[in-house]
C-alpha cells in the first residue's frame, strides 16, 4: 500500500513581521524587506517593488543580518584616558558626551569657526552634514568623493550636466553596443546587474575595458586588459579613427552642444580661448564667411570648421574645429598609442568601427513625438543604441578628470548622450554647466557661512584663496593647486592639520571615515600625525571626535567616539538634495527608518544616530536654523529634520508626499506624516517622466518645464553641452596673466597645463615623475562584490567568501620575476615596501599587479580574533602609496579636483628568500589595537549573540 506523502511546507514563514526600508551594505541603496521573530532580524530579502532593485539583493544585502549583530559593534560613548592610539577609553554618559563636544567647539564657533575641520565618509547624508557646516560657518567641510570619484563627477558636470553612476545610467532597454571603463563590482551592482541581464538576453554586445576582468568583466563578450591610465589614450584613438571615417553625428552635435561657437583665436590677448559674443552676451557663430549669428538661434546653418574675421578684427573658430584638429593629429592615431595602452591597434580599429556601426547602421527611432527647448516640433525620437558607463577604475588616476572628458567627448560624436540607447540622466540631471551653486567663503554677521561649503567653481574669483592667492581651506580644496575640486579633498586633511597648512586647526570631527587605515595613503605617516605632539607635550592636532558605528581602526585614534546606530536602527534620507536614486524614467528618493525597537534592542548599548547628534550639538551651540527665537532646539531629531526642514520655501530633504494633505510631490509645505507615508509605501517615492520627456533632457520642453516645477532646475531653458568647456579656458588665461584673479607664480605653469578646454592625456604623475625600468609594473585594487570598503571584513557571512587578500599576477609576469605560485614576495614602490603572497591569476594585464581593496585589516580592529587571516595574512597597498607625488610638490591627485591618485602606483616585485615554511604573515604589521578581541559566542538561526557580555543567550 502506497504510503502518503508527507505535508511538507516548502514556504515556511521566517519570521513574524516583516517591515521594509533601504540597504545600507553598499552605496546602492537596494530596497529591502526585513523578516523579525521575537524582535530579532531573521531574513533580509530585497523588495520587489522598489524601483532600484526590484527584488534583486547581492550577498552583501543579504548579510545585513550579521552587520547588525555584529560583535565590533560600538556601545556607548568613549573617552580616551591613554594615548591616542592605545585604545584606552572609558565608557560615559551621552549627556556628559555632548557636554564635552560642546565645550570643544563653542570656543571654536566663537573665535573661529575654520578651527574645526569638519569631514564625513561614506554617509549618504551630505544634505544634512554640508548645512550644518555651513550654519557653523566653517570653510573646512568635505565628503569621501574627494578620495573615490570627485574627477568623474565634476568632469561629467562640467561637459554634460551629469556623470556616470548616481547622475545617468545607459539605456539597459535599447542600447546595442555598451563599454565598460574601469567598472567594479561593489557599486550600483544590483542594478548593473539587472541591466546587463537585459543585454546578454538580446544579444547586446558589453565590451569591458579594465587591466583585471573580475565581475562583470568576466561576462562581458570582450575584455581589453588596458594598462592602468591609459584609458584617455585609448579613448582619443577611437575619437580619431571616428573623425577620419566622418562617422559622428554632427546635426546632434549643432543642436545639443557648443560645437559651432565661435572661440576666439586670439594668442597672448585677454579673451584668447573664450567664445565670441554679442554685446548682450550671447555666443555668436558663422552662418557663411562673413555673416554670424547667435549661436542658439533656430533656422540657420551654423559653420563647424573654418577660420572667420570677427568684425573688431580678430580670428575665431568653431569649438568642434579645434576638436577636429587636435584628435586628428597622428599622435592620436591607433598605431601610436597601441604599445603605451597595450592594447593592438588592429583592435582599436575595430572597436572604432563597432561603435559606428553600433551608433549609425543600427540606428533605430522611437515614436514618440515630442517638443524641443525652442518650440519644435517632433514625431519621433532619433536613437543611437552605443551606451558607456564608467567608475573608479578611470578616476583614480591624477589624468582622471580629462579621462572622463575623453568619455564624454566619444559619446558625444557619436550623439549618445540621452538619446533612446545610450547613457541617459536621471533626475534631478542634467544641471546648467557648472551648475550654478559654487563653494561658500565669506561669513555673514551671524557667523553662518554665505554658501554651502561644496560647490562648483566658475572662473578664478570663486576659488576659496586669501589676498595673496594662498588656500583658505585645511585641504587646499577650491585653491590654486585643485580648482574644482567639488567634493573636497578628505586624504589631504590629516598631513595639512598636523603641519598646520594653512594655518592650525582645532579640532577634527570626523564620520565614518576609517582614515587610520584603509581610507588613507601612507597609512604608517598618518598614524604618527595623528599621533604626534609639539614641544610642550599637546598634540599637533589638538581634538579629535570620532563617529562610527564600529570599532574600526579610526577609533583608536578619537579623543571622544560618538557611537553611531547600524543602518536598521536609524531614520536616513536618501535625498534629491543630495545621493539620488533617480532611474532614467523617474525621480525617487527613500528613507531608512528603524526596523527594530531601539528600547528592546539595547541590551547595554547606547547608541544615537550621527544626524541626531549633530542636530542636538547645533541646538546646543546655538546655530542659526538649529535654533528657535528663543534659543530652543529648533528640531527634536533627525527624523523631525527630515520631515520639518525646508532648504528653500517648499523644498525639503523628501520629495514625496508633501503638502499639509500629503497630496503634493517636490514642491510643497511639509507634512508632518510624510515619513509615515513613505514606511506605508515600502520605504520609497517615485515620480515618473512624461513620456515625452524621457529623452534629450537636456533640450526637451516637456522635461525642462517637469524639472523647473519639480524644483530640479531654476528656469527651463535649454542646457548646452560643451565639447570645449570655456571654464578651463578662464583658469588658463588667468596663468597667463590676465584678469584681476590670478595664480601665484608656483602655480602659473601647473594651471596652464592641465586647465585645457578640450580634453588632454598625460602621463600619471607618479608613472612620469619615477624611472620605470626600476618600477615596471602598476599596482591597483579592485573592489570585491561581495565586500565594500572595510565594512565587510567585520562579517561574518562574508568572511567566508575572503578572509584574506593575495597580490595577484599573470604567470608569465611570475615567470619574468622567478615567483612561483603562493610565494611570499616584497612589492616596493618609490615610497615604501610590503610583504605578501603571491598568486597566480591569467585575468590581469601582464603589466600590472593587483589585489582586493580593504581586506587587510589591523590586528585588534573590528573586534576580530587576534590571529584571524585579514590581520595575520591580509594587507593594504596603501603602504605603498604615497600621498604626496614623487616631486613632493603637490599631493597625489587629479592636478584640476583633487581627486586621490590612488591607483598610479608603480612597484617592483622580488620574491622572499627561502620564503616556504618560514615567512607566516604579511609586512609591515603595526602592534595590535586594544580594542577587544570577539567574544567566543553561539551561533544561533544565523545570528551572533554576545554571550559572554550578555550573560545568556537569546
């Protein structure tokens, strides 16, 4: 007799509630469903119906659960009773913390508010951290872009009102022909990959162009190894064979870019290099040989090449004449940068030829009909299906801000920028070049600063330098040395306080910044500034106060730590004022709000969001808009902020849900239910496009009108993008000894050179200023999926994927060094040495070395044992790296943003002698943080319980 199946329930609940809000594993910010049971997180998924992720949740996500119940968790507010860097604290009140904080900056506020430095890592809460610097007054605020991607971002908005990553995104639905330059896997990776799902299904080509093919490189149908650097080069060799076929789009250009104005050719004059103009101020362009017109002018033909007599008598020619010019030049041609980018010219050719087929043969029409800035009318939309995304792999290099460039310059010939299939914006881009807020310098009377200290600098006299030309920033961000540096420069600020460049400071407030360790170059030089003490026995940099929500390797080195709240404990928002999560279709914007009950949850801990600190902090100090008439606390927390807090009349951190009905979108008076209205939606808010105003957004009507009603843009008017950027051109003249703002004489040259308004390659700094047969080999990092920054070593999930790092090398570069697999070998740059294991990897190019990024820890960090792998057998290239440029004449950055040249590194290998059974750990090893090791404690459904310290287990 057939026995019965037995009832098996194959969907078991894994929990007994389940509440929505934002990952915070990585900067994606994926929408996530949290499944509790008595209290306890038992499950993450990613949530369906949120439009960043629509479901789909990496590993990092997922292990969400072991962040939070992660044993290097901080618990209460510490006070250092050692020396900085022992680790000695002891545990105090939150009252007698802030009481503390106070005391520090108030003198400060009073006498002088550029006494605090004031610098935030990865914290997506700028629109909150920015102001309140702002109401201190202080100049000296700066976010992580500095270190990660300020080039990209500031060289997109200043040639295409956007950028790459959080700014635009290709056209995953349409686009036929996508490269990848320089992409990791740890950013917008779930998206990244949902899109190139989309592609591999219908037989799009992905062409990644990267020195190591890991992640999505692995998929891609073709990888090109290009040695580090290199990728402008490779780039204008593209450029060039593409302007010798006459395959670009020159109506696209003429109608969307300043490719026909009139650039005035006059050498060794004031405004040589700047665009010809009427005397209202409109750019003028040649309608024939002697007739000219404004420029933005509808029903003429505008002349592209050509040299033209302006009626004052002085030479001009069009902006895409002196393109056609520059790239055309041999020096461009593939067979001239084939060896220095190692990739054949043949393929280059190739590529070239693939672009254009892509972009031209394949061309294909949307029809939707449509209506330009000036009133045209169209019935379809003109495609181009040949879409490009880049990261961090092209803006890590001091040539990273022109690379971008080069970018936006091949995209923009080919007319695949927001046209249906290729790179497409997303609100609240494309902004007017620069956009319009630059960097605040001057202090009104009560102290507050005139401008957010981040912005964007249009001509020399928006720098932030004294009378003398000299930086007023701790940083020398917006100075002579980084002019348009838009997100600060952050791994500058601990040399330059210790020496007291411009001047001492007081005190360093920092946010989640592990800049002891892995977020700085020459890590063992900035542990001894922080460490180092004058004459009389005081620190050079006096205070430290240090936020974080766990014991990283900053933490050792705060006089007061202010312990932060995990993501699931916290109100965030994800804001259009500041990291949106716009898709191309729709604007939105999320909070994180706290899915477990903090009373239930502390268990000994006692810990407050950073926002709300520094909300209470301001009330405490007295800042304007912190601060009602009578000098009460203006905002309960960050969550009354959120809801309550209006940047201009009607516009807030959320978009969603405004108005006294929550019936208003962007524009309207708060609502003091908003946040409860998100958590009712999934933690989300999205606003969709009109369909006609998807494309060209830029100089479509239909979108400039939605954007100015929004409150995205100040006017609807058309936003010209610029293959000559005319800003450039201000800072050259400027060099040459013109106008009333201008360089001191150090910096004359540097600013000449570099500030070129048509994109230019050079060689990386540290490549060209060290012999490269002593160094022959570029070293560089790649970021994991499934790790991000240091967070993830902390994991106990993710440690399983890696626990340790090894420097990774082709076998035949092994060979060249006699270096056998797993071998421990000594990896030397101009700046320093290290000890590592070797091993062998045929996904890299054959010049260049490489390993994971963060994964070497300090011993004593994180509350890791005291002989796990990242401590005993991981390692940091940052030891190697200086922060300075060979020279020492500047730091190692981007010479127009600032940007960290992190990934110029040049080494040499040789392999340790008699290295097997005798060499046992990575070098150097610095002597173990005291700041407690992991407590031995069960594991149970999945997650780690501090027995030992709680005394039971749950």
């Amino acid at each position: 007799m057939r026995q019965p199946e037995p009832a098996i329930d194959t969907s078991p609940s894994v929990g007994d509630e389940v509440r929505t809000t934002t990952c915070y594993m990585c900067a994606c910010r994926c929408g996530i469903k949290v499944w509790l049971k008595d209290g306890q997180i038992r499950y993450i998924q990613g949530n369906p119906d949120h439009p960043v992720n629509q479901g789909v949740l990496c590993a990092k996500g997922s292990a969400g659960i072991m962040q939070h119940y992660s044993p290097a968790r901080l618990d209460k507010p510490l006070l250092r009773v050692g020396e900085r860097g022992s680790g000695e604290f002891r545990e105090i009140e939150w009252d007698q913390a802030l009481e503390i904080a106070t005391s520090w900056l108030k003198p400060i506020r009073e006498r002088n508010p550029d006494e605090l430095a004031f610098f935030t890592g990865r914290d997506q809460s700028q629109a909150l951290t920015g102001w309140w610097a702002q109401q201190f007054g202080t100049v000296n605020y700066a976010a992580h872009g500095g270190f990660c991607s300020v080039n990209m971002a500031a060289a997109g908005l200043y040639t295409v009102g956007g950028s790459f990553w959080e700014f635009g995104e290709p056209d995953w639905e349409h686009t036929q022909y996508l490269m990848l330059w320089g992409v990791a896997e740890d950013h917008d990776s779930n998206p990244i990959k949902l899109g190139l799902g989309k592609l591999k299904a219908r037989g799009a080509k992905i062409v990644a162009i990267n020195p190591v093919r890991s992640g999505y490189g692995a998929i891609a149908d073709e990888w090109i190894g290009i040695r580090p650097g290199t990728d402008g080069l490779f780039a204008f060799a593209l450029i060039h064979e593409l302007l010798n076929a006459d395959r670009i789009d020159l109506d696209y250009l003429v109608r969307y870019t300043n490719a026909h104005w009139l650039v005035v050719d006059d050498p060794g004059g004031a405004e040589d290099g700047l665009f010809a103009r009427d005397l209202e101020g409109h750019p003028l362009c040649a309608v024939d040989s002697h007739r000219f017109a404004r420029a933005n002018d509808t029903g003429i033909q505008p002349r592209v090449v050509g040299e033209y007599t302006l009626r004052d008598g002085r030479r001009a020619v069009p902006a895409f004449h002196l393109v056609a010019q520059r790239y055309l030049d041999p020096q461009y041609s593939p067979d001239a940068v084939s060896e220095r980018c190692g990739i054949p010219a043949d393929t280059i050719r190739r590529i070239a030829r693939e672009l254009a087929e892509a972009a031209f043969d394949r061309a294909f029409t949307l029809p939707v009909a449509w209506t330009d800035a000036w009133g045209r009318e169209h019935d379809a939309m003109q495609g181009r299906p040949v879409s490009m995304h880049a990261m961090r792999g092209i803006s890590a290099h001091s040539n990273g801000f022109h690379t971008c460039r080069a970018l936006h310059l091949l995209q923009l010939l080919l007319g695949a920028v927001d046209a249906p299939g290729s790179f497409r914006y997303q609100p609240p881009f494309p902004k007017p070049l620069p956009p319009p807020n630059r960097p605040g310098k001057a202090r009104q009377a009560n102290g507050v600063l005139d401008a957010a200290p981040l912005g964007f600098v249009h001509g020399p006299e928006d720098l932030v330098v004294d009378d003398d030309g000299a930086p007023r920033r701790i940083d020398h961000a917006f100075s002579w040395a980084y002019p348009l540096s838009a997100h600060g420069m952050m791994h500058t600020v601990i040399r330059n306080a210790w020496a007291g460049d411009p001047y001492p400071i007081d005190t360093l407030m920092m946010f989640m910044a592990n800049m002891s360790w892995n977020s700085s170059m020459n890590t063992a030089q900035t542990i001894a500034w922080l460490t180092d003490k004058r004459d009389d026995g005081e620190y050079r940099i006096p205070r430290i106060i240090y936020a974080d929500a766990y014991a990283s390797e900053m933490v050792a080195y705060a006089d007061l730590v202010l312990p932060d709240t995990t993501y699931l404990e916290r109100f965030d928002a994800i804001s259009l004022l500041d990291r949106p999560i716009s898709d191309a279709d729709g604007a939105a914007d999320a909070i994180r709000h706290p899915v477990l009950d903090a009373a239930e949850q502390r268990q000994g801990r006692d810990v407050r969001g950073f926002q709300s600190v520094l909300i209470d902090l301001g009330a405490r100090l007295g800042l304007p808009g912190l601060t009602n008439e009578d000098g009460s606390p203006k905002y309960r927390d960050y969550a009354d902020y959120i809801v309550r807090h209006e940047r201009a009349p009607g516009v807030g951190l959320l978009a969603g849900w405004r108005g006294a009905h929550g019936d208003v979108e962007a524009k309207g008076q708060p609502n003091p239910d908003q946040l409860q209205r998100y958590i009712d939606n999934g933690g989300f808010w999205r606003s969709e496009i009109p369909e006609d105003a998807r494309y060209f957004k830029m100089a479509n009507k239909g979108y400039l009108d939605w954007a100015q009603k929004m409150g995205f843009l100040g006017h609807a008017d058309p936003i010209v993008l610029q293959l000559y950027s005319e800003t450039m051109q201000k800072f050259r003249l400027a060099a040459q000894g013109h106008g009333a703002v201008q360089p001191p004489d150090g910096h004359r040259e540097r600013v000449a050179t570099y500030f070129d308004p048509l994109p230019l390659w050079y060689e990386p700094f540290e490549g060209a200023q060290t012999p490269r047969e002593e160094f022959p080999l570029s070293a560089i990092t790649q970021r994991p999926m499934f790790m991000y920054h240091a967070w993830g070593s902390q994991n106990a999930w993710l440690r399983q994927i890696a626990a340790r790092n090894w420097l990774y090398l082709h076998p035949d570069t092994a060979a060249r060094h006699g270096i056998g697999d797993e071998d421990w070998i000594e990896v030397t740059s101009h700046h320093g040495t290290i000890r590592v294991q070797a091993k062998f990897a045929a996904n890299v190019q054959p010049d260049t070395v490489w390993t994971w990024n963060a994964i070497g820890k300090r011993r004593g960090a994180w509350k890791l044992g005291k002989d796990a792998p990242e401590g005993r057998e991981g390692f940091l290239l940052n030891h190697l790296i200086s922060d300075i440029t060979p020279r020492g004449d500047y730091a190692n950055a981007d010479p127009i943003t600032g940007q960290a040249a992190w990934f110029d590194l040049r080494v040499r290998i040789a392999r340790v002698a008699a290295s097997a059974g005798r060499v046992k750990e990575s070098a150097p090893q610095f002597a173990p943080l005291r700041l407690g090791e992991a407590d031995e404690a069960p594991l149970r459904y999945g997650v780690q319980f501090r027995a030992r310290r709680e005394g039971s287990t749950p």
